[in-house]
C-alpha cells in the first residue's frame, strides 16, 4: 500500500493512500480551535492535490466539537471540501458518546449536502467500504 504521511501531529495524523486514491485521518487526542482547523485545510488541500473523492475518519479518540468549530466548518470548510471533490465518506465514530452525538449531527448535515457517508466502529470495515466506492 502506496501511504504518504502529510500531518502527524500530537493531535492528528493525516496520510494519503495513492493506490487506493483515498484521504486518511486519525484523531489521536481532543484538538479544537486553530489547530482543528488547520488539520482540516490539511485535508482540503489533500483533496486538491491528489484529486481524490474518499475520506476515510478515524475519530475514535475524539470528542464534541465545538459550535464555533462546527459552524466553520459547515460554512467554510465543508463548501471548499466539496468543491475539491469530496463524495466519499467512511466514519470510524468516535468513542464517547458526546463526540458519537456530535458526529451525528455533522455527518447528517453533510450527507444531505450531497456526500455519500457511512458509519462504523472498525477501521478496517470503513476502509473496505470505502474502496467500494466508485
């Protein structure tokens, strides 16, 4: 497997599958604010150099977000995403259940902007899926 680390952070990890054609992220602790923010433009920009569809989320070790944060990406974040050509969505849900809350809410709201999403408790399984994709 073709596999490009482009963040690995304290926080996050975000890495590039080429084979697959497949956009990775893991949370490896809590980030809000700024550095939240600035992993998810590490993301669109990934989008946009390897001119992918699919993003696979591992938020296992994440939790709620919060509204400033949520509303950013809802106004900012996702339409640029999206524009980049964001179709595919594979979620490893979060752990605790104020962040599995959250993540629903997010998920909903995305899916019914057009962006095919799943949800799972295995990574492998969301990667599989997601491969499927086309």
């Amino acid at each position: 497997m073709e596999k490009v680390t482009i963040l690995d952070t304290e926080h996050v990890a975000l890495w590039y599958y080429g084979d697959k054609k497949i956009i990775h992220n893991q949370f490896n602790k809590y980030v809000y604010g700024d550095p939240y923010r600035g992993y998810l433009n590490e993301i669109t920009k990934a989008f946009q150099k390897y001119r992918v569809q699919k993003l696979l989320s591992d938020d296992r070790k994440n939790s709620g977000i919060s509204k400033d944060d949520q509303e950013w990406g809802n106004t900012d974040w996702f339409p640029r995403t999206k524009a980049a050509g964001w179709k595919y969505w594979a979620i490893v849900q979060p752990e605790n259940s104020i962040g599995q809350l959250t993540m629903k809410r997010v998920i909903n709201n995305i899916a019914s902007q057009g962006i095919t999403a799943e949800v799972f408790t295995d990574p492998k399984k969301a990667m599989d899926w997601l491969e499927q994709q086309k």
